[in-house]
C-alpha cells in the first residue's frame, strides 16, 4: 500500500472551529449540572479556564456572549423565570482580563450596536486588540428588546419578534432600520481603527516627539445614524483591523454580514440548507461590492456529546426534564459522539461553509469534549491543526492585515 500523501496540496482545506461561551452553557438548566460551578459563573478564574481550554484544543477562537439587560427566555423582553443563570459580567473587560493568560486564541466579545456608540466600541476592540498582541474581534448584535431599549431612555423602538422571516422586516422597517444602523456602526468603528496610521507613534526621546499629527486622521463621517469627527484616542490595532463578526439568521441580517463583516455565523439545519444560506450571502457581497474580498460563513450548532449517542440523548433528557421543557434553539441541536459529529461537520461544509461555531450545551462537559474528543476524531481526518500556525485572529483564519485606508500612498 503506498504511502499517504504528503505534499499539502493534496491534503483537505483545515476546518476552522470556534466556540460560543455563555454562561454554565447553552441549555437553560446546564448550571444545575454538578460539574457547572454555578458560584463560580461571575467569577474571572471561571472564564479564564473556560478559554484556556479552548486554547488547548487549539481552536480559533471563542465568542462571548453578552447583552444590555438580563437573561431571558423571551426574545424582546425580559422574564420573570428565577430557574435560569440571570446576570452576567461585561464580555469585553472579560476578554481583557483572559487575554493575558492566553497566547494564541481569538478573543471575540459581543457589543450591542443598537444602544452603544461606535467610538466607544472602537476604543475597546482596539484596546482588546493591543492587550492580546493582536487576536481580538467583535461579535456585533442588534437589539429589539424594550427592556434594554428602556435602560437607555434615547429611543423608542415597537415590540417585535426577532428573528424576522426571509423577506421581512417588521413593523414600518424597524429590523431594516435596526440593521442598517449597524452597519453603519461597523463601518465608523471600522474607520477609527484606521484613523491612526501605523507609523503615528515617533516616541523619538532625542527630539522630544512622540507623535507624528499627520498621521493621526479625522474620519469626518456623517450619515443617517452617526455623525462621527475622530481620530480615535487609541493608536491603530496591531491586527489593523480585528474581525468583524455577526449572527444571521433571515436576509436582512445575512445583508449585515455581506456589507460589514469578516465572519458571519449561519443557523442551517441540513446541508442543502447550509448551501441556499451561503448562496445568498454570496450574491448580498456581490451586491455590497465586496466580491472576492475573504468572507468566512461559520455554521452554528448546539452540542450535547458523549462516548455514546445513547448516553448524549439520556444527559439531554435530563436536562430538559429538569427544565422543565424541551429545549429549542434557532440552531441546529447536535446529539451524539464526537466521531458522529465530526462526520455532519464534513458533510455540511459541502454546502460551502467554513467552518463551524458551537454552542456547547454544559460548558463544563461538552466543551472539553470539543476540545478533546472532536478535536481529536478531527486531527485524525487530517483535516485540523495540530499546532497554532499564527500569532494573530486574522493570521489564523487566513485573512491579511490591510493598510489603513488613510495612509499616504505616496
């Protein structure tokens, strides 16, 4: 029998894996588990651990869940459910504090565009981004929800239900306006990060400069949503730009992810599906005029793995029996072992993603079972690293680091 091949053409594309922390997990009864910790939830240890274990199965990166008001299980307002992990710690000053205890992986916390402002966020992704020596990004949400609209008191936004349909855009435009804000969230957070070029520090002590002002840039934006003079306070990223990053689950918010991101995570229940979603943002980009320029779509799933689908299918009827209800999610609920999984990851990329999101069910169970058991079913598949081959977010998913758009090309 001759040998496998070795020459890296041949091999299959790497599949790239993230995943999405929130809480004990994404089951609403996972913090009841004994191995959850529930005491330790707001603690920074507890996050610290949660991230360096996805750093030992070399995964990308992780995202961070986050929102302006409690927990809840409706999706546009609160709750009055106290059987459910209820608060939660800001996900970018989490980042910040995991970053220094980890080396490699993507640190991508969630901002709500709808009620926090661009230079803001700008600041904060830009500091994340200096702290962890370039592996920072941003998960950018938009909220519907009166109870957040109402810590604000700045706006009035109608009751809707999110997410819209394909097609739809809620009552009077409101998901439309909802999201085109957004964008254009992104797009002046995006604009501060280029604002300083990435030779403005001098810090020449012999001539007693330490800033070059003409390279420190007013980006002068003015539209519909912002109206923004800059420069940013924080010199460029080392990234330049870190990732951009965005849920979607209808056309109007797979138009978000065309126009303004680097990564967009997609909800498909099947492989055909997982091509008509891809298809579409394939044609928005176009529309968008970022045809050709790196867009990775990321398939989002929900997984409960154990050695055998038998023992996944009980730990998940147990859970739901102590919540009392079935659980749904907008994504795909995987079951089964990671063998089994790693099987539909293969399959489903034929229908054009990239790489994959997940959403472990106990963080404390099926994230070292990510990170461990599918890593490893993966690693023997030769179709995941078996070291970090880069020092950046960008660097990992393939991306380059693009010039500020406000440089001299002279």
């Amino acid at each position: 029998m001759p040998a496998p091949s070795t020459d890296p053409a041949s091999l299959p594309e790497p599949l790239r894996l993230a995943v999405a922390l929130d809480g004990a997990g994404w089951h609403p009864a996972a913090w009841r588990e004994p191995e959850a910790a529930p005491r330790r939830l707001l603690s920074a240890r507890y996050w610290a651990e949660l991230v360096a274990e996805a750093e030992r199965g070399l995964l990308d990166f992780v995202t961070l869940e986050d929102g302006l008001a409690q927990q809840s299980s409706h999706p546009t307002r609160r709750d009055d459910r106290t059987d459910q992990v209820r608060g939660r710690l800001d996900a970018v000053l989490t980042a910040a504090r995991v970053a220094p205890l980890t080396r490699h992986i993507g640190l991508v916390p969630t901002v709500v565009a709808t009620h926090t402002e661009p230079f803001h966020i700008s600041k904060a992704i830009a500091t994340l981004d200096h702290v962890s020596g370039g592996r920072a990004g941003l998960r950018v949400k938009v909220s519907a929800r009166l109870d957040e609209t109402a810590h604000f008191g700045r706006r009035d936004i109608p009751p809707l239900e999110l997410p819209a349909g394909p097609g739809t855009a809620g009552p009077d435009g409101v998901v439309e306006d909802l999201f085109d804000e957004a964008a254009d969230h992104v797009e002046v957070t995006r604009r501060l990060w280029d604002s300083w070029e990435d030779d403005a520090e001098i810090r020449d002590v012999a001539t007693g400069r330490f800033i070059d002002r003409d390279k420190v840039h007013y980006i002068d934006f003015r539209g519909r949503h912002f109206s923004v003079k800059g420069p940013s306070i924080t010199p460029r990223p080392p990234q330049g730009q870190p990732l951009v990053t965005a849920l979607a689950h209808a056309t109007v918010p797979y138009r978000l992810v065309a126009r303004s991101a680097d990564i967009g995570y997609v909800t498909p229940h099947d492989v055909d599906d997982a091509r008509g979603i891809v298809g579409e943002i394939r044609a928005e980009q176009a529309a968008a005029g970022r045809e050709g320029e790196p867009l990775h779509v990321f398939g989002d799933l929900v997984v409960f793995l154990d050695e055998t689908p038998a023992r996944a299918a009980a730990r998940r009827d147990r859970l739901d029996d102590l919540a009392g209800e079935e659980y749904t999610s907008d994504a795909e609920i995987f079951t089964g072992t990671p063998a089994q999984l790693a099987d539909l990851l293969l399959h489903w990329r034929e229908g054009g993603l990239g790489g994959y999101r997940l959403r472990p069910a106990v963080a404390a169970h099926d994230l070292p079972a990510i990170t461990r058991g599918l890593v490893a079913e993966l690693r023997g598949r030769d179709v995941f690293r078996r070291a970090y081959e880069a020092g950046t977010l960008r660097g990992l998913l393939g991306l380059a680091r693009p010039a500020s758009r406000y440089a001299s090309t002279a």
